[in-house]
C-alpha cells in the first residue's frame, strides 16, 4: 500500500523564520491565518483528511478554520505555543511549553491531541522522549536537511522502519518528510518554499523521482503560501528573503491540487498523520 500524507503547519505570516530578530511590526490584516481556508476547501474537494499542527499563537485568528477542519474530519495537531524553536529551549522549558501548549488545544476544541511538529523542524532525540512521556504518539520533525535554519535530527537507526517516512520504537512513530538526491546532496520535496518557489514541470520531475522509490509522500504548507493577498512591506529583508515571501503563492492552491491528482493517479491512499499511526 501506498500512503500520502497532506499537511499544515497553522502559523502566522510573521512566523517566517528569516523575520526574527528583524523587529518586525505585527499588524494582523497581514497574519493570514484565514488563508488555511482554501486548503481545507481543497482536501474536502478530494475527500482527503488532513493534519494540522496549530501554534496557540495563532488561535485568535485560526480557531474558526480549525473548528470546521475538525467538523470535516481532519486532525488537529501541536505545532508549538509560539514559534519558537525547540533547540533554543533547554528540556525543562520544552516540556513546559508542549504541556502547556497541548492543554490549551484539548481544552478549545475538545480533541485529544497526540502528534507534533516543532518549529523549523528543530527537534532532537531527548525531546522525542519528553514527548513520549506526555501523552504524544508521534512526531514528524525530522527533516535532516543540513539547509534548514534552525532543523535538528532525529538517530532513526535504533527504529524499525515501516516504510520510506515512517519509523516505530515502542509505540511511538517518527513520520519524516521525503528528500530525494539532488546534485550532491538531497532536497526536501515535501512542501514549504521547497515546491513553492519552482515552476509545476520542475515539481513534477522531482516527485516523480521521488515516488518511483518510495511508498510514502508527505506534503505541508503554511497559511500565508496559499493567501492571494498582498504583504506588508517590510524593512532590512535581504533580496532574497523578500523574493521567498512572495514568490509562488497565488498559484501555490493550484500545484497542490495537481500534486494530489498526480498521487491519486499513482495510487496513493490519504490519511491523516494520526489516522495511520493508529492503524500502523
């Protein structure tokens, strides 16, 4: 059987990662959690029930998106209280933020919450473990991608594995996101700016190499990839930090649905992160 996975990481505009330190200027019209919006109207198109992990930062404005997701079927997910990498937090301090942040999700949607992502992927071994002993089944950090500001890494070795993205040890499942050789290295091709900023036949090519040896696809996005909105102009971005905001978005909503189609015809099956942990 061949599984694919699609997903979102609920943020906010202003949760892009080159933005810290920058002293950017909240203003909420511009935060586009609303955007969520025509994703889920797309995976409902599909009957595809998708996984998000939610920042409570963000709850404000993604709560009534997040109730009608949930209404729909899909899965509701921690992301992280803020965005705030784990590997900026010491483990007493992880531990709080994630019993803290999970209460608060359970609490305003009446959902038991049982997978994570951390923040830019920044997510190591000991952690995993804090998760374990808080009520977490499984987590999908692990996107050894030596690139990414701010990624950890999780040692896979000690794990049976499933399949291509995922991994058990002691009931607990680590779902990663596909990589595929690329030149010298591997690219991440499961989402993010990483689909987002090339044109549909490049997309195409890579995942097409990359199904042709795998039995897993997982897909995420941000909110604000899929807003058709303007954004704010900000100050002290380097060129091609302002190209990566920008780039890609008003067209994102339609590589997704062809990303979808493209699957359905290879025979993948849809689930929810959780969905297949429980049935793995």
């Amino acid at each position: 059987m061949k599984y694919a996975f699609m997903t979102m990481d609920v943020e906010s505009f202003y949760d892009i990662e080159c933005f810290k330190g920058k002293k950017i200027e909240y203003k909420e019209e511009y935060s586009k959690e609303e955007s969520m919006k025509g994703y889920i109207d797309l995976l409902d198109k599909y009957n595809i029930k998708g996984t998000f992990f939610t920042l409570c930062s963000s709850l404000k404005l993604a709560k009534p998106y997040l109730i009608k997701a949930i209404e729909n079927g899909h899965e509701l997910a921690l992301h992280g209280y803020d965005h705030e990498s784990p590997l900026s937090m010491n483990e007493k301090t992880f531990e709080e933020n994630i019993v803290k942040s999970k209460n608060i999700l359970e609490q305003e949607f009446h959902t038991k919450i049982k997978g994570y992502r951390a923040p830019c992927f920044g997510i190591l071994d000991s952690y995993i473990e804090i998760l374990k002993r808080n009520g977490f089944t499984y987590d999908s950090s692990s996107l050894n991608f030596h690139l990414a500001i701010n990624s950890g890494k999780v040692d896979l070795e000690s794990y049976e594995r499933l399949n291509r993205l995922c991994f058990k040890k002691d009931n607990f499942f680590e779902i990663t996101p596909n990589r595929v050789r690329a030149y010298s290295g591997h690219l991440p091709v499961s989402g993010g700016g990483y689909i987002r900023l090339v044109p549909w036949f490049v997309i195409k090519y890579y995942i097409k190499k990359c199904i042709r040896h795998t039995d897993c696809y997982m897909f995420y996005v941000h909110p604000y990839e899929v807003s058709k909105n303007k954004v704010p102009k900000l100050k002290n971005l380097r060129f091609v930090e302002w190209l990566f905001i920008r780039i890609g978005r008003k067209s994102y909503l339609r590589k997704i649905e062809k990303i979808i189609k493209y699957l359905k015809k290879k025979g993948f099956e849809f689930k929810s992160l959780g969905e297949y942990a429980k049935e793995a």
